[in-house]
C-alpha cells in the first residue's frame, strides 16, 4: 500500500467509527507521515519502492488495528470513554435518582411559595381537584417519560461525541427502562389520593409470566417500559444512517 492509499484508507476508515473528520484527517496525516519516513529510510538503505513501500506497511501493522488503537486513544480522551461502565451503567440511577429529587423538591416549593404569596393551597391527601390531577398527571408526564427520555438523549451524545459503540447507549435504556418501567405513579382505585410504586426488588423474584402480567396489565406501565428502549433504537439508526456520511464527506472532500 502506498503512503496516499494508507493516508486514505484510514482517515476514511476513523470517519466511518464516528470520529471528527478533522481529527481523523490529521492522524491520518501522522500516520502516512510515518510511512513515508519509513519508506524514503528503506529505499535509501538500497531496497527498491514497491518492497519499501510494502516493508514499511508490515512494519506500521494491520489497518484494522492501527484503526482500532486510534479510535481507543481518542475515546481516551473523554471521561466517559476512560470509565463507560461508570457512566452508562450506573450513570443514569444517579441521574434519574436527582432529577426526581429535584422535581420533587420543586413541586413542594412551589407550594410553598403559594402559601407564602397568600395563593390558595393545594387540596389535601384524599380530595382530588381538577387543579391538583393536572398537577400530579404533569409530575407523572415528566417523571417517567420526559425526564427519561433527555437523558437517554444526553447519555447517548455523549456515547457518540467519544466515539463508543451502541451498546453502551442500550446499557443506558435498559437501566432507565428497569427503573422507570417498575415505578407506578396514579390515582388508586377510589380516586382520592396519588401514590408511588417502585417494586423493583420484589420484581426479581417473579417468574417471566408474573413479569409480563405486571407490564401488560397497564398501558402506562408498557409505554414507561419501551419508551427508554425506542429512544435509544431511534437514535442508534440514525447515528447509523450518519456514519456512512462521515466517510461519504472525506472521499467528497479529497
């Protein structure tokens, strides 16, 4: 391979991996220069180009590794790409666990500032108003499909700007799937006071059938359960449907 074949291969290769077309053109860059060094050393040492030029190639290694050892450096370089099983494991509990005591905190101050400013209070436990069931079904809204669904969105950019696989942006939904598909926010059955339900560990001991009757038997509680999932689904096919771009930019550039 020559030094321009080489330079091309692997700047359009590090494109194809989710990596910056500018990052990948100047380690490519690095790299060819490398090559060429080797080369111009080879030829004057008395060998001929095209063993030069295939002896220098050897000595560099694989593309495919020099490609894998380039994409780990630059993922190196974010602190989610050092510690994935960190961020994307146990990153969304953290996150999920402050954005619900944020929210909660908000709604109690908020009622506060309505007592504070002279504003009636809100009706209390055991009396539904019209005001207080827009309130609890928007705590609800927010709860378990809003708030989920950003930080998939956050979680999943930042999988992407490091360059890391899928698979860590399905981590993700499956953890806020478990958590929020398990949380049961409503009314009760006589309609006079909203509760919070979160069985997660009890869960672990039913059998696949009690799980499914637990999912299936409310449809709020299966859109939770596959919100999560479709969000990550839709946003790996279309960081797919961009990285062939990426590649399709360099060669337009050249």
């Amino acid at each position: 391979m020559s030094t321009h074949e080489l330079h091309d291969e692997m700047a359009a290769g590090l494109a194809n991996r989710g990596l910056p077309i500018e990052y990948a053109e100047r380690t490519a860059a690095e790299l060819s220069d490398h090559h060429r060094d080797l080369v111009e050393e080879l030829t004057t040492a008395g060998m001929d180009e095209p063993a030069a030029q295939a002896e220098a190639s050897s000595r560099l290694g694989d593309q495919k590794t020099l490609v894998k050892k380039a994409v780990r450096q630059y993922q190196r370089r974010h602190w989610c790409g050092r510690w994935p099983l960190l961020t994307f494991l146990f990153g969304p509990v953290v996150l999920l666990a402050i954005v619900w005591f944020v929210t909660l905190l908000s709604v109690v101050g908020i009622g506060m500032l309505r007592e504070a400013i002279g504003i009636e209070p809100m009706p209390p436990l055991g009396t539904v108003s019209t005001e207080k069931y827009i309130v609890c079904m928007l705590y609800k809204t927010w709860a378990v499909f809003l708030a989920p669904t950003a930080l998939i969105y956050f979680l999943a950019k930042l999988a992407s700007r490091a360059a890391l696989g899928g698979q860590w942006t399905l981590l993700t939904a499956t953890v806020l799937a478990t958590l929020v598909g398990t949380l049961r926010l409503g009314f009760n059955q006589a309609g006079d006071a909203f509760f919070a339900g979160f069985p997660l560990l009890p869960l672990f001991s039913y059998s696949f059938s009690e799980l499914l009757t637990w999912y299936a038997s409310d449809f709020s509680q299966m859109c939770q359960f596959l919100l999560p999932l479709v969000v990550a689904g839709i946003f790996l096919w279309r960081a797919q449907q961009l990285s062939p771009r990426n590649r399709t930019q360099y060669i337009a550039n050249e």
